[in-house]
C-alpha cells in the first residue's frame, strides 16, 4: 500500500495516536486552567477510555479498509499489540523523559484494559455494522 494511501484512509487512526501522545507528554501545568472533578483515579479513566477509543477506531479503519479477513495476524498485530506496546512505552518515556510526568503502571493497566474491552465491544457487539462498512 502506498504511503499517501496511508494517511487517507486511516487519517482518523493516526491523529487518535498523535493526539494520545500529545495528552501523554504535555506538562500537567497545561491543562490547570480546566476544572477539575473531584473523582477519585479519573486519570485510569482517562487512560481507559483514551486507548479504548485509539483501539475502536484502528479497528475500524482496518476494517473498512481491508477487502477481506484474509490477514487476521496483522490485524491483531496492528488494532490490539500496537495499542499495548504504544501505551507501555509511553509511560516509559513519562518516567524517563518528560518531567514531571511520571510512569505508572496502573495507567498501564487501564490502557490494557481499554484495549481489551474495545477489541471485545468491537467484535462481539459492532459485527453487522463493520461487516456493512467493508463493502
């Protein structure tokens, strides 16, 4: 596939990537003008709803854009691992890179989790309407 072919047809996947890295290495300091909710661990939601919506739409566009089920280990690869890795990595660099953010593997953990049940909503409850997209 040739690269421009990339960008227009999963424009929507990587701007999610871009704009989840851009939320993971900004200065906390950034975002102080924003109110704040007095819910505790809603930094585990974020992080949950983040990657699951980064897993919804990579699955989507995969989806709509292949013309078969042909390849599932690169689908696997791309819409389920890359989300894993990505999010792994990212609070590895937190941690070692972009004070004073910090690593945390509970975040980690809600990133997985955000993964996992995406992945699950998409292929259990979504089948009619990505099966009708791929056409």
């Amino acid at each position: 596939m040739k690269l421009i072919n990339i960008f227009r047809y999963y424009w929507k996947s990587i701007f999610i990537v871009l704009f989840v890295q851009y939320l993971s290495f900004t200065s906390p300091t950034t975002f102080d003008e924003m109110p704040s909710l007095e819910i505790p661990n809603l930094d585990k939601l974020v992080h949950f709803l983040m990657y699951a919506g980064l897993t919804t739409v990579l699955i989507w566009d995969f989806k709509k854009h292949r013309k078969s089920n042909s390849n599932f280990q690169f689908f696997v690869l791309i819409c389920i691992i890359f989300p894993i890795l990505f999010g792994g990595i990212v609070e590895i660099l937190q941690s070692a890179y972009f004070a004073p953010r910090t690593g945390d593997w509970f975040d980690w953990l809600a990133d997985l989790s955000g993964v996992l049940c995406a992945s699950l909503w998409m292929r259990l409850i979504r089948p009619r309407i990505l099966s009708k997209s791929v056409k």
